[in-house]
C-alpha cells in the first residue's frame, strides 16, 4: 500500500463532473432528518430539516408513507447543492427512483432555476437527467423498519419505487398551513377559520417576524427548522454558481413530510394564479422567478403526492383561483394584522442584516403591494402600516415601471402581473386622493395615453379561476366569501 496521503479535496466548479444523492435518514426519536450530498468524491454536505414533536409513533403504514416523503424532499432539496456546480451527471446512491419521478425532478430544476440560469447565462434544458433504474416490484408496499421497534429509518435498498399506487393513510382532518408572514398566507388562514377547518399555522426557518404573525393568528403553531451545509456558503466564497432556487417546491417536501408525521390530511399553501406568469425577457422568452408557485408545480406535485405517498395527503394552494389584487381585497377587509405581516423580501435573506421596520420601501414587492392595496384600502391606512406614500416619491418610478411592464420587464419577485398593476394604477389615476400623487398623476400623463383602455378595468382580474386543486366540498363553502 502506498504511503502517499490522498490530495486534500478542493471545491473546482468547472472541474465537477457528478452530483451525488448520497443518503437520507430520519430519527423518530429525535425528529431529525438528514439530507446527505456530495460532488465527485468531496466531502458530504450534510443538511437537516427537524420536526418538533419527536418522538413519533408510526405505524407500518405511516412509516412507509414517511420513507416516500424523505426520499422526494432528500431529491428536491438537492436543488441547493446542485446548482453551485451544475456539473453533467447526477448520482442517486442508496435508492432508486422510476421515470415518473425522475420527470417531476427534472420539470422542478428545469424550471424552478430559470431565473438562475437565465442570470448566470447557463442554458440547463436537455441537460439534467436523473437516473432511471430498472423497476422491481416488491410483494409488499410497506416500511423497511418496524416502526414500533426501530428509531427511524434510512435508504440502503436500491429498489426503485414500484409504481403502485400509495395507500389511504386514515389521516386526521388537520391542515399544516404555510406562512410567509405575507398577506396571501393570512388571507388562507382567515378563510379556512371561517370555513371552520382545523389548522396548524406553519412556517421554516427562525424569522421572528413570521413567528409573530403566526402567534398573532391565535391558532396553534409549528415551527420547522432547515439547517442548510455550511460548506455551501464557503463554496459560493469559491466561485459557485450561485441564484435563485425554487424553495416553495423544497418547502412543499418540507411540510409533506411533516404533515406524514404529524397526520395532518392536507398542506395547504398560498399562491394565487399570478405566481403561473413569468417576466417576458426580450431574445429569451419566460423566466418565472416563482415558478414553484404556479399551477405547473402544483398540479405535479400534488398529484405525484397522491399517488406515491398518501392517497388521503392533500396539497394544495387556497388561493390559486384568484388574482393578486383579489388576494388584495381580501386582505384589507380586516386590520387585524395591518401591524404583523410583511411581504418586504429584504427581510428574509438566509444571510446579512434585516431591516428594523417591515418594509424597505423600496424593492418591487413593497411597490407591488402597495399598489395592489391602494385601490381597496383607505389611503390613510395604507399610509400607516408603510409609514410613507410608495406613489408620491420619484425615487420609485423606475420601480413602478417594471411592474407595469413598461420600458422594463416584470421584476424577478413573486409580484403580480403586468396587466394588474396597470389596472390597480388606472384605477387609482381616477380617484381624487391618489390622482395627485407624483407616480399616480404621471402614469395618466404619460403611460396610460398608450393603453387600450378595455384592458385596464380591475373587475375582469377580480373573477375567480376554475383551475385548482383545492377539495371540493372546502371550494364549495369558500366560493361565496372569495367573490365578496
């Protein structure tokens, strides 16, 4: 044997030729999930997601259904750590997936890193694919732990899964509601409330400033911890490929998995139909920064859940039918939370400072909420909960006229489209307390002139949508109160 000590791994983005699956485990006892990475033969990057309410009690059923639920989340989290290399081959080491899921995947980092690829000038279609193994079909579908003996479970068969269809959990009617600290999530809270369902405010991460308007809801909380690899952040001071990652969809697998071990028969989420609209960028065509958001991802993901972890798993986003500036009229019917929530995206960066007020003022979605409320809020109160008049500052023009799609493309942010802020603005240029506003009265001067005025009414953009996932018999009770 040589005495020659192995080189010291380095992190050589142009140099990687393989990102690695390399496990996934979870411990019932402790409520800890590991998410196991690696490039090439590098060191592993070891992720955790930790769900409080350990130890969990599951039974065959619910074990297997968790398995299902680790194994997705293990693959769509992978996003994180694929895109610092963006190397040619992906590994999947421990277990096997079959080409229904494999599409899922690659539909998921496809489209949900286009804005990543379109800002790092990288073209990723026809260029990740995850491996396909040979399908075996098991005599059972269940656990490979007995869950009343083992602590938890982690992938070491190479099976692939074998296209049967998941089993009917008997979940308890409970919904794992996420929370943004926005208003979308707070309308879908106060609209199952009056529907009369049960729920469980839930969100990721430590922000204390969703913590506090998830306790100001009144409902029962959880709060899920996500513990990026720290070799992540010294790989992108490496020269990673670093952007934007469809985390709604890794938040998705967070709280399916979650709602597994808790029983709760749905995961509700609060993306309304704006979110399926991208930014039309001239010579590229669509890139939609919120394309986990959309109805694509959902109708994929929400089906994908059904048929391979828990029949009675429902996932869906509330408010999917609407618009934003529905969402918006919504939200300001009440003042409840007018002092909690903020949509300010500054406040929820993974690292640097967080502002000390709940809105910047200045970044599109401050512009864009502003201008989606204005049209159905009291101009004082809007005012107020901002704490100045977004409209009547110059300084935001620029910002006012990415949203409106003129001489600039939609913003890269989860803002509606550019026909309802036109609209939200034309409605405002005939309101005498907002037509006098600087950015107000010069879009009637100078942009509304070019517009077909057919296509600026609010009303048209107010009516509800067919397309959704939500249950039936909830649609049928909330029909009413989203028309209101």
């Amino acid at each position: 044997m040589s005495d020659v000590p192995k080189p010291e791994w380095s992190f050589q983005r142009d140099a990687i030729r393989a990102f690695r699956f390399v496990r996934c485990s979870f411990d019932a006892k402790t409520g800890v999930a590991q998410l196991v990475y690696a490039f090439d033969d590098g060191p592993e990057l070891i992720e955790t997601v930790t769900v409080p309410g350990a130890p969990f009690d599951l039974d065959d059923a619910r074990a297997a259904a968790a398995e299902e639920a680790l194994r997705l989340l293990h693959l769509i989290a992978g996003v994180s750590y694929y895109k610092a290399a963006v190397p040619p081959e992906i590994r999947i080491e421990g277990y096997a997936i079959d080409a229904d899921t494999a599409a899922l995947l690659e539909s998921i980092y496809v489209h949900g890193l286009g804005e990543f690829a379109y800002r790092n000038g990288l073209n990723l279609h026809g260029k990740i694919a995850f491996p396909v193994a040979r399908v075996e079909r098991s005599e059972t579908r269940g656990s490979s732990l007995d869950a009343s003996e083992a602590p938890g479970f982690a992938y070491g068969s190479t099976r692939a899964t074998d296209g049967e269809n998941a089993v009917a959990l008997g979940l308890r009617e409970h919904a794992l509601v996420a929370i943004g600290g926005g208003k979308d999530s707070l309308v879908s809270i106060e609209a199952l409330r009056g529907a009369g369902v049960d729920q469980t405010v839930t969100w990721i991460g430590g922000s204390q400033l969703i913590k506090a308007c998830a306790e100001r809801t009144g409902l029962p909380t959880l709060n899920l911890g996500r513990q990026l690899a720290p070799e992540l952040f010294e790989y992108n001071r490496q020269g990673a490929w670093n952007g934007h990652i469809p985390v709604t969809a890794v938040n998705s697998a967070i709280l399916v998995f979650a709602a597994i071990l808790t029983g709760a028969d749905q995961v509700v989420f609060s993306n309304e139909r704006s979110a399926s609209y991208g930014s039309l960028i001239e010579g590229t065509g669509e890139v939609n920064h919120q394309w986990s958001k959309g109805w694509a991802f959902e109708r994929d993901f929400g089906d994908h859940v059904q048929r391979r972890i828990a029949a009675d798993l429902k996932y869906y986003s509330l408010l999917r039918p609407l618009s934003e500036l529905a969402v918006a009229r919504q939200f300001a019917k009440s003042d409840r939370y007018d002092a909690h929530f903020s949509s300010c995206n500054r406040n929820f960066h993974i690292l640097g400072e967080r502002p000390v007020n709940r809105w910047c003022g200045v970044c599109p979605k401050c512009h864009f909420v502003f201008l989606a409320l204005a049209p159905f809020m009291p101009k004082p109160r809007l005012v107020g909960i901002f704490g100045r008049n977004l409209l009547d500052d110059a300084g935001q023009i620029g910002g006012y006229d990415a949203l409106l799609e003129y001489q600039d493309h939609k913003p890269f942010e989860c803002v509606g489209e550019g026909r309802e802020s036109r609209a939200a603005m034309a409605a405002l240029s005939e309101r005498p307390e907002w037509r006098e506003d600087e950015i107000v009265e010069r879009f009637a001067r100078e942009i509304r002139p070019q517009l077909d005025a057919s296509e600026l009414g609010i009303a048209p953009l107010l009516v509800l949508d067919d397309e959704h996932r939500v249950p039936a018999a909830l649609w049928q009770r909330l029909r009413a109160r989203f028309d209101a």
